[in-house]
C-alpha cells in the first residue's frame, strides 16, 4: 500500500508538470493543467487515481489549504491597509452578500424551495483564493487590482461563515417554535473569533521561535510546524481552519521584520504540495454529474458570477476605487472551492431532503469555476494591466 502511494504521489507530480507545460503553451494558468491532469487520471476518466485514493489524499489538500491560507494573511500588512482603508472589507462585504441576495431571490423566483434556495444562496458566498493566487503567482501579477484581490479573498472566508452562519439560523428557525435562535446566531461569530484568537496567539509563538533561528532549513520546519499547528487548533476547537491560518499570517506580517524572508522560504517548498492539491481536486470531479445539474444547477452558476460582480462593482464605487478594479475584480472571484465543499455537508444536515441536490450543483460547479476560473481571473489582470507579459 505505502509504495502505491509513493507512486502515485510521483505520478501525480509528473502529471501535474506535464499539462501545467501543455496549458502555458496554450495560454492557460498551470492551475488549469493540474485540474485537467487530475480530471484524466481520476474515476471519471482513466481510474488510475480511485476514489479511494482521492479520499486517502485529503491530508495533503488540508496541508495545501493551510498554506494557501498563511500565503494569502501574509498580504494582510497594516501599511496597507492604511493605506487603502476600510475598501477590502466592504467590498468583500457587497460582492459576498450579493452572490447571496441574488441567488436566493432568482431560485425563490424560479419556484425553489425556500429553504433550499437559502442554503445555495449562502454557500454562493464563498469564494476559493486557491486558484487566483496560483494565477497572481504564475505570471507575476502586480499593481492595485492583484493588491485589491488578495485583501478581498482573504476577508471574503470570515464574511462568508458568518453570512452561513445566519442562514443557517433561518433555515433551522422556519416551522420550528423550539429553535434557540440566540445560541444559533452566536456559533457562526464563535467560530470566527476563536479562529482570530487561535492565529494571533500562534503569530507571538512563531515570532518568538523565529528569534532563534535564521538559517533556510530550520525556518522551513517551522513555518510547516505552526501553520498545521494552526490549522489542526483551529479544527479541535471548531474554528475556521482557513481563517485562523490567514489570521496567523495577518499578524505575522506586521509584527516581524523578516516577513519578506518567511514568503519567500514559504514559497520555496509549497509548490509540489500545491500541484498534488490541484491534480487531487481535477481527479475528485465526477465529469458525469455535469449532466444532472439541472436548471437549479445552472442558475446558481451563472448567477452566482453576476451577483459578485454587481457587488464588487458597487463596493468599488462606494470606496471610490480606479475603474479598473471596479470593472474587473469581480470576475477574479469566480473560484469556489475548499469552503463551500465544507458548507455542503452543514447544509445537507439542515436540509436533509435536499442534500443530494446541494452536492450534486455545489460540485459541478466548482469542477466548472475551477476549469474556467483561473482563465477569467488571467483575462481580467491581462485586461487590468497587471499582468505585463504573457508567456
């Protein structure tokens, strides 16, 4: 069994490589190269990755999320956000909440159930930085829209729990007179501030450990150390694992002086861990359930788009943002992924009757952001100007 694993860890790297290769020379992101590499090996095409093996490598994405977490907080720097101001939080505020107002409305209007219509409506919210940051990070996107990016989805987790949260509340309280709405509304504010406690604590912590240690080697055990000690609190304490990560990186970035050197000794290591993650997402997409998405399923992949878009927009211009964040920001947004995928089993417990059909559209969307995602998000930075040469 171990060597099985190790073969097919190489076989994935190489796969990954591979059609990451074939994608840039067709001007795709390398993200969209690992998906497809994942999607060929996987059960819905040649079977060699099983469904048992994509299940047996879920460590491996849950080590990926935490960096990709740890890697989007340490943008998070105060300078920054002095800078621009409150522009991150209230966009992120507009274009999640305009994903779930409209999906929810269009689904109501089309005859949804209520409660369905609400559970979709909220996980719509969420919005995956994995595949935008592989994007920044391929081709070097640099200038106010990436900075504007990567603020946004860093805060776009915590504005999407809570927004989960709520509805979650609704959904439980409707035909229920013995629902505690109280202690309801308070588990989605639980969840974020004991993540931001977890990440700040853990910050000190490796700021104190760093003090001692310099050399490359050392600090690249440390770094994997505290972010999957992060990670793993976070979840024993029912937390937001991705929160709590992108928190100790937020703190860590305006507390040390050597940030520059904790990215880049980051970045040096988590590139093969990021391809297994992506190949492992491509082999987990059942291509056939692309046909039972439905009206519902189509609707919320469409409107979803639309309804961050509006947001994102509106968010610009009320911060007063250039024209063209306001214009092409919403569109990097498209991803979903690691977040929404958790929200889907939390639904399904709230609607039982409609957990099938939840899974069904939250999963063949995502197959579908996260093939066309990474596209979008390079043809808006191209557009944006900020990404200088496309090779």
């Amino acid at each position: 069994m171990e060597s099985k694993i190790i073969l097919m860890t190489a076989l994935m790297l190489i796969a990954g490589l591979l059609f990451g290769r074939i994608g840039k020379y067709v001007k795709l992101p390398n993200v969209t190269g690992y998906l497809v590499a994942g999607l060929l090996l996987g059960p819905s095409v040649l079977n060699i990755i099983t469904p048992d093996m994509v299940s047996g490598f879920a460590v491996i994405s849950d080590i990926a999320l935490a960096f990709i977490a740890f890697s989007v907080g340490c943008e998070f720097s105060l300078d920054y956000f002095r800078k621009v101001g409150a522009a991150p939080i209230i966009i992120a505020i507009l274009e999640a909440f305009g994903a779930i107002i409209l999906v929810t409305g269009v689904l109501l209007l089309f005859g949804f159930d209520t409660k369905l219509s609400i559970m979709l409506g909220a996980i719509a919210a969420a919005t995956a930085p994995a595949q935008t940051i592989m994007v920044i990070n391929q081709y070097r996107a640099r200038g106010t829209l990436t900075s504007m990016l990567l603020s946004v989805v860093a805060i776009d987790d915590a504005v999407a729990l809570i927004g989960f949260g709520f509805a979650t509340t609704i959904a439980n309280s409707m035909g229920k007179a013995d629902t505690n709405v109280f202690m309801s509304i308070l588990e989605p504010i639980y969840q974020v501030v004991i993540s931001l406690i977890i990440g700040f604590i853990m910050a000190l912590v490796m700021k104190f450990i760093l003090k001692f240690f310099h050399k490359h080697s050392n600090r690249i055990c440390i770094i994997i150390g505290m972010a999957l000690w992060t990670y793993y609190l976070a979840d024993l304490l029912n937390g937001s694992c991705l929160l709590a990560c992108m928190c100790l990186g937020g703190v860590l970035v305006n507390i040390i002086d050597e940030i520059d050197d904790v990215v880049e000794v980051t970045d040096s290591f988590t590139p093969p861990i990021f391809m297994i993650f992506f190949v492992i997402s491509g082999a987990g997409f059942d291509i056939f359930a692309l046909k039972s998405i439905g009206v519902i399923g189509l609707i919320y992949v469409v409107v979803r788009v639309v309804g961050k878009m509006i947001g994102s927009f509106l968010g610009g211009k009320l911060t007063h943002q250039e024209e063209k964040i306001c214009k092409w920001l919403g569109p990097t947004l498209m991803p979903q992924a690691g977040v929404a995928l958790g929200l889907v089993v939390v639904a399904g417990s709230v609607v039982p009757d409609y957990a099938s059909q939840i899974q069904t559209v939250i999963l063949c969307s995502t197959f579908i952001y996260s093939i066309v995602g990474p596209v979008v998000a390079k043809f808006a930075l191209v557009k944006a100007g900020e990404i200088k040469k496309v090779a």
